[in-house]
C-alpha cells in the first residue's frame, strides 16, 4: 500500500456568517453529544435550547455555553436572534414541532429561514412529504440530517468517483455488524433497522450513484430486541438495481450472533465499490464511539498504478461529521440554493425505505417511484 498525499474532498464547505443564531430543539444524545460538539468546533452560534425536560435542556445548556433555555419549544420559535432551528426530536414528534414553525413563520411571530430536521423525515413517506410542502409554503430552508454524507470516508469515495477513478461503477457493497442502541420511541413505533440504521445506508447509495430503479429487500426479526417488542425490520438485507446494470447491496446485521449473551464479538461496518478502471473499500469507525476511531478509505485506479491508496485523516463520523449538515444549511440560506440534503431530495430516500418495507412484505421487486407516486 502507499499513502496518498493528494487531498480529496470530505471536508464541509463552511458559510461566511457563522454567526447565524441557531435555536436546538431537543437535549438527547444526539444534540448533547454531537450536533453541538460539532458546531462548537466550528464556530456557528447555537444560543437557545429547550427539550420535553427541561432540567435536561439545563444541563445541556450549561456544558455548551448555551445563554438562553427555554420550556417550551414554542417560547423557542419565537425568539427574534434565531433564524434556524435544529430539531433532534422523535420522528413522530417532528411533524407537530415543524407545523408550529410554519405557523409562527407564516403569521409574523418568528424569523425562521431554516429548519435541520433529524432522520427519518416523520414517520413514512406520506408525513415527510407533507414536511416538506409545508415549509415550501413558508419559504422555509428545509435539510434533513442524513450526517452519514458526511462521514469522511463516504465523502472521500464521492471525491474519488466524481474524478473519475473508478471508471463505471459496476457493484457497490455495504456490510454492517454492529449493535445498535435503540431509542425507547421505537417501541411504539414498532420499527428497528430499515429506518433508523438502513435509511444511512440507502441513503448514502444514493448519493454515490443516483437513484436505484427498483429494490428488492428482505428482513427477518432481531433475536435480541425481538425479547423488548414487536418489530419485523431486524436484520435487513437488500439490493438496488440501476437500468445502467450497477448493483448495490446492504447487509444490515444489528444481531452479530450472541455477542450480548456471552460469545465473542465482530463488529464492524466495511463497504466496497468495484468500477471498470478501478476500486474502492473502507471502514466505519462509529461502532467503536465513544473511542475516536476515523473512518477509512483504500483506493487503486488504472490511472494511478497498481498500488492501493491509503488517504488518512484524524476526523470522526461521531460527533466531527455532524458539523457537515448545519454547514450546508447555512451555506444554502447564505447563497439562496437549495441543499443537497434539501427535503425534497430526502423524500426520494424516504421512498426507497418505503420501498424497502413493501418489498419484503409482498416478497417483489419494488421501484421508488410506486411510493414517490402513491400520495
């Protein structure tokens, strides 16, 4: 192997007002331990919290310097320094906490531009389409934090494909064996993998190759939560097909064998991504979190000889790639463009889980466009 020198694109573009006023709405793990570690490290200005217990939002408040929290949300979207809100609530709470926003937009009570919404974009495709008209209505600035985007070895093999390494993509893998911790809201919900864990890595196919013309997926029950509740989308298998003939498919494994109940472990996710003139594979450092384990990426290419690449960097998905998002949200407010990870984009990865979901019930090939055209 040789180490590469030459520097491939994974890091967020930043905007030039860093001092936008963000509003957090929501104290869990994943604002506590990442959103806000990540803008902190970065610069952006979050100035006001507030969650469903607001000695949580206190303590959260206190650790990151933040100068205002308030006790309810609405008190939130009405402050007149917050031009953007983060919301990192349960999807079945999220659509309530937007159509306030919206409401408040529209009648003159708040100055919202932009909303970072957390993933999945509701609860189904037909909630998160209805988000996304929504905002449209109030022009609203809408993201969707699928942060896996910007997971550094993901970013670099998007660098890697657009210069043109790999030639015609051919087949692209994603193989996960990792043990989830699971959000107690799943519980009524009644989901586990395809939306939580899968919905990354659909996403991220997509924003690798483009849209898939058809899935086809099967799932089985995890043993392990299977013991906590009902649920059908467990270990998750599937495959994308593209007319152009690339396939991609996903392993999503969150039982790994008896790991938990007293046999070694092997955890790990690794993907691959073969093309005409060259290859691509990598690791994921995030099931190893709280440990800082940086994401990987090997690459060989005609182009540069018969020798594997080996690019490095010291940053993390968890929390360092979490910056990634609010940064293209602000860029996109900044600018007057849309994001990439724009609402209206999501609802194409919403779909293909959909899709995911029809297709392993009705044991068939599903296309995303039955669930982009059924509402």
């Amino acid at each position: 192997m040789r180490k590469v020198t030459a520097r491939l694109n994974y890091r967020p573009t930043l905007p030039r007002n860093k001092h936008v006023g963000i509003g957090c709405i929501g104290s869990g793990f994943i604002m506590a331990d990442c959103q806000l570690v990540a803008y902190r490290s970065v610069g952006f200005n979050p100035i006001a919290i507030t969650s469903r217990k607001l000695a949580n939002a206190e303590q959260v408040a206190k650790r990151h310097d933040l100068p205002t929290v308030y006790r309810h949300y609405q008190r939130l979207l009405v402050d007149p320094e917050i031009e953007v809100i983060d919301i990192a609530v349960p999807p079945d709470v999220q659509y309530q906490v937007i159509r306030d926003a919206v409401k408040l937009k529209k009648s003159g009570d708040s100055n919202l531009r932009g909303i970072l919404a957390q993933k999945p974009l509701g609860i189904n495709y037909r909630q998160a389409r209805q988000i996304v008209q929504m905002c449209e209505r109030a022009s609203i600035t809408l993201a969707v934090n699928q942060n896996m985007r910007w997971d550094q070895s993901v970013r670099a093999c998007k660098d890697v494909l657009t210069r043109g390494y790999l030639g015609e993509p051919v087949l692209a893998t994603i193989d996960m064996r990792a043990i989830p911790h699971w959000m107690p809201w799943q519980k009524r919900q009644g989901w586990l993998t395809l939306r939580i864990m899968s919905i990354h890595h659909l996403d991220t196919f997509r924003y690798w190759f483009g849209e898939p013309s058809r899935v086809i997926a099967s799932v089985r029950t995890d043993p392990r939560t299977a013991t906590q509740f009902d649920h059908e989308d467990g270990i998750c298998l599937y495959i994308l097909e593209y007319d152009d003939g690339l396939r991609a498919a996903g392993c999503d494994d969150v039982w790994t064998g008896p790991a938990r109940e007293g046999a070694a472990d092997d955890i790990g996710i690794r993907w691959r991504v073969e093309g005409t003139t060259g290859a691509a594979r990598g690791t994921i450092g995030w099931p190893a979190y709280p440990n800082r384990v940086p994401s990987t990426l090997d690459f060989t290419s005609v182009r540069r000889g018969p020798n594997w690449l080996t690019p490095r960097w010291n940053e993390v998905w968890f929390p360092d790639a979490f910056a990634g998002p609010m940064a293209e949200l602000l860029c996109a407010i900044q600018d007057g463009v849309e994001p990439s990870l724009s609402g209206r984009d999501n609802l194409h990865t919403m779909a293909l889980v959909e899709a995911c979901y029809v297709s392993a019930r009705e044991h068939r090939a599903v296309e995303p466009r039955e669930i982009l055209e059924s509402v």
